[in-house]
C-alpha cells in the first residue's frame, strides 16, 4: 500500500509538472508525464552556445508551482564521464526530486576531450559559459541569480568546483559582464585534480592540470560546499578529503563532507545502489536547508526510490530477474 500511494504521489507530481509545461493534463497525460522520467534529456532544451560548430545544450526541469516570475534557488548539473565520456541525464533523479523541493535544475552538454588524459580546457570554457547564460537567463527562468549552485559527479565535479574555485579563461564569446562563479557546490566524488587522480601518469601530465585545478585555487572567495564521497574511492581518499577541508577551513571556506563505507567510485547514482541515492540526495537537501535555500527535512522516501528505480530501469532497459524456480526433489 505504501508504495502504491508513493507512486501516486510522485504520478501527481508528475502530472502538475507537465501542466506547469502547458501539456495535455487529461489521464493519458498523467501517464506521459510520468514517462518523461525515461527519457534520454529531462527538461526543456536549450542552446546556450555554439562552439566547434556544434550546438551545445542545457536541459531546464521546473518545479510543478513554477513561474516565470519566481526567484527560486537553483542546481546546475554537470555529468561525468573523464571529460571523455558521458551526457547530461545522470542527475535526472536527483534533480527531478530537488524540482518538487522548489528548485530549478540544470544539466549541462559540455565538450568532450578527444583521448584519455587530455586537458578538459573546452570543457572548462563551457562550464563557465553555461553558468553565465543560466544566470544572465534568470528571469525567464524564475532563479534567483544569487542561488545558483553547481553540482556534478567525478568530472562534472571538477567543472563544478572549477567555477567556484579557479578564475579560469573565458570563451571569447562570452558576455564577461555575468560572474560565471555559483554560489554554492554540489560535489558527488569531484575530481579536485590534487595530482594523485592519475598516478601512472608522468608528472609534467598531472602538472598540466594545476591551472584548472581546484585542489591548486583554494580562496577565501570560494562558495560553501558539500562533498559526497565513498570511503574506497582510489580517486578521493578520505584523507584526502580532510586535507582539502582543512584548506579551504584556512581560508574561511565551509566545506562539508561526508564519507560513506566500503563505497567505491560513482556509487551514488541509482543504477548503482538505491540506499546510497537515497543516502546522498537526502544529505544534498540537509545542505540545502542549511544555507536556507530549501525549508524543512529531508523528503525523498524509500517509496519514491524505488519509483524512481523503476523508471530508470524502464528507460536504460533493464529487466528485473527473475527469482529461479527451486528444482523439486524427485523421490523413488
């Protein structure tokens, strides 16, 4: 019964969502909705510049309440993947539920590196210009441009903590009026680019990375952050994690952290483990609540997890299995 009424709600949720989209709201609307969260891009599309003669995309997911008028807090997203790999739907979970604690989110198309161990310069440009039309748009958006944070997993927590952290180069074509800098970081095991990522790498390879390195461009000026990490993350050990607070508590610089057990990289998502989706994006609304952007506990459910496993299995073809049948014991 529980888990029905949980699928009701978020059905509801769903459905308020698309009417907040200006979409058909009769019963088979209600269903579509609820399948949008299969989809490859959640959100409305789109293009936030032209780079190497490609359009590069955002994705907006709206609160079901949501005007245009509003000044809500916002989460921009970007994805990992190495800077190699990698698209903007591996927070369409997390952001859907921070979408029904009020929030705007955002993920983010960024260029990719062409081979292991490359630079992520243009990755880097991107991440700032997508920053900058997120909050040069935030009026048509309903963001409050004072509540914007960036967020990401593994790369994408670099690019995250890169904007809040290194005064980095600017895309030509950007307006350089708008800060590109996010007033508070979503880390989910964040390359900080400490020079240990790599350790087969020769070390004129990991010097190349200090310019855009967070771990190298700690300041006073940072905004407050949250880390979420495994404890067997060979990229981010929990030492390294103290030693990083402990800089950025030395220049003034909240940053919170949490470690979970026996969990190696990428453990967050919900394709990996339910119990650490649920762990994470209730820690991320903690956070959140802390810095007043959101009001209340946390509210993700166990029940809406598994909703929402459900639909990410339906969407990346995954089928449940099937429990075996017990082979029944023949007797003479």
């Amino acid at each position: 019964m529980k888990t029905l009424i949980a699928s009701l709600t978020l059905l509801m949720a769903l459905t308020a969502y698309s009417i907040a989209q200006g979409e058909k709201t009769n019963d088979s609307a209600a269903i579509d909705a609820a399948s949008t969260l299969g989809q490859k891009y959640m959100g409305n599309a789109h293009v936030y510049k032209k780079a190497d003669g490609q359009e590069l995309k955002l994705y907006v997911m709206t609160p079901p309440d949501w005007k245009a008028t509003d000044k809500r807090p916002a989460a921009v997203f970007y994805h990992g993947g190495g800077w190699i790999g990698g698209q903007p739907t591996q927070f369409n979970y997390q952001g859907h539920h921070l979408t029904t604690r009020g929030m705007v989110v955002v993920q983010v198309q960024y260029r990719l590196v062409n081979k292991k161990g490359e630079v992520p310069l243009n990755a880097c440009l991107d991440a700032r210009s997508s920053m900058r039309w997120v909050r040069s748009h935030a009026a048509e958006l309903g963001i409050d441009p004072d509540r914007i944070a960036a967020g990401g997993g593994s790369a994408g927590g670099h690019l995250a903590s890169y904007l809040g952290m290194v005064d980095g180069k600017d895309d030509p074509q950007d307006d350089l009026s708008i800060s590109p800098k996010p007033n508070a970081l979503l880390l989910f095991n964040p390359a900080l680019l400490h020079g240990q990522e790599r350790p087969d790498a020769p070390a004129e390879g990991r010097s190349a990375f200090e310019p855009i390195s967070p771990w190298k461009n700690v300041s006073r000026d940072d905004p407050p952050g949250l880390i979420l990490v495994g404890s067997e993350d060979g990229l981010l050990l929990p030492a390294k994690v103290k030693e990083f607070q402990n800089m950025c508590q030395a220049a003034g610089v909240r940053m919170d952290a949490t470690i979970y057990p026996g969990e190696g990289h990428g453990f967050f998502g919900i394709g990996r483990s339910r119990d650490r989706f649920y762990d994470t994006v209730r820690e991320t609304e903690k956070f959140l609540a802390s810095l007043g952007w959101i009001t209340g506990e946390p509210t993700l459910t166990h029940e809406q997890v598994t909703e929402y496993a459900r639909m990410y299995k339906q969407a990346n073809g995954v089928k449940e299995k099937k429990p075996k049948k017990k082979k029944q014991r023949k007797f003479c």
